[in-house]
C-alpha cells in the first residue's frame, strides 16, 4: 500500500509576483491591509508563501469580482 502525500508547495516572493501581478511593494502593502496571504517564515530573513493560499486569494479575487464585492 502506498501512501499520498498532500504537499503544499512553498512559493519565493519572485513566484508570487509572477503569479499576483504585483511587485513586492503592492504585495506587502496587501498583506498590510489583510488582503493578501501571509507568508511562513523559515528563518530570521526567509519567508515564503503557501500555494494554496495564493490560489484561493486568487479564487476569491475572482469571485468577490463577479459579486460586486
């Protein structure tokens, strides 16, 4: 029997550019505001973003569009 693993791949600041749109200025200014993920920190100066989070903050986007929100 083989086991699945569910991993949630760990995205550097580069990444979640590419993906959001947005440079790091707007992207903190978001986490700020509570309008973006926050990352996980692994170290004193390392942070990086959870996949998973980006893609629902990237859902709701488009939801909360289509709602008029």
């Amino acid at each position: 029997m083989s086991k699945t693993y569910n991993i949630d791949a760990l995205l550097r600041l580069p990444d979640v550019e590419n993906i959001s749109g947005y440079k790091k200025s707007k992207i903190y200014n978001l986490m700020a505001e509570n309008n973006f993920p926050q990352p996980v920190r692994l170290g004193k100066r390392t942070v990086r973003w959870k996949s998973s989070e980006i893609s629902s903050w990237i859902n709701n986007l488009s939801s909360s569009q289509n709602t008029g929100k």
